[in-house]
C-alpha cells in the first residue's frame, strides 16, 4: 500500500509539473504572439521576422544545404532565385 500512495503521490507531483509548465509556455506563446505584434505595427512584414527567427536558430552547416536545396529545387521547376 505504501508503495501505491508513493506512486500515486510521484504520479501527482509529476502531472502538476506539467501543468505549470504548460501554464509557462502558454505565458511565453502570448508574449512572443506580442513581439511578432509590435514588429508588425513598425512596418516589419511577421512572416518574414518568422523565417529570420527560423534560419538563426539553424547552424552554419544545415542553412547551407537547406539553401542549396532550395536553389536546386527552383532551378528544376524553372524558377531563379
């Protein structure tokens, strides 16, 4: 019986973990929902503030296949970049 109050109890504390953490990542969802906000009401198109954001968090190495992908994937649909 111990052992299934202490598994009850792990099991608890672990789901309320999650929850607040749930609760923080929605938190940060809505602030960055206003940053994306506050770029647009500059001038800045979001989309293209988003795709910056996306290729930054990319190394060196994976950016530059991605671009050579893209580069060949245009060039056989007729299309130049």
């Amino acid at each position: 019986m111990a052992k299934s109050n202490f598994a009850k109890d792990q099991l608890k504390s672990l789901i309320q973990r999650i929850e607040r953490l749930e609760e923080e990542k929605a938190a940060l969802a809505a602030d960055i929902r206003e940053v994306y906000a506050e770029a647009k009401s500059h001038g800045f198109d979001t989309k293209v503030v988003r795709q910056v954001v996306k290729i930054r968090k990319m190394d060196n190495d994976d950016r530059a296949e991605q671009e050579e992908l893209l580069d060949l994937y245009l060039s056989a649909v007729g299309s130049a970049r």
